[in-house]
C-alpha cells in the first residue's frame, strides 16, 4: 500500500520515461527484503550469505537492477 501511494504521487511529477518502473522495483525488492526476514528459510538451500536467505538476495539483486533502469532512462533522457 505504503508503495503504491509513492507511486501515486511521484506519477504526475515524473522526470524522465522509466523513472516509476524502476522506482517500483526498486521499493519492492526492499519491502520483499525485510519481509524475508519474518519468512523462514528454504530448507533445502537455509541461509546462503551469512544471515541471509535466497529470498533476501534475490531482493537485493532486484533492488540494483531498479537503480540500474534509472540510471540508465535517465542517462538515455539527457
């Protein structure tokens, strides 16, 4: 909800095409992130990084693929 409000805002003031998609993936690889905490592990694979799970990196992965599609839309804008 929290993201979808964010989203709501930002569209009228959007700055350059591919702002709110990456934006979206970006808030929800970090929502997904802290809620991998409250999710146990899968078995078979249990904490891969540390304290860590996949879910977790798979997150944080997702989150610099979204900076990733900013930075370059806007790059490709200017």
């Amino acid at each position: 909800i929290v993201l979808f409000i964010l989203l709501w805002l930002i569209r009228k003031k959007k700055m350059f095409d591919g702002l709110l998609i990456g934006i979206y993936i970006v808030g929800y690889g970090f929502m997904r992130f802290f809620i991998e905490f409250f999710r146990e592990p899968d078995y078979q694979l249990g904490f891969v990084l540390g304290f860590m799970s996949m879910g977790q990196v798979l997150c944080l992965l997702m989150m610099m693929a979204g900076i990733t599609v900013i930075a370059w839309r806007k790059q490709v804008a200017t």
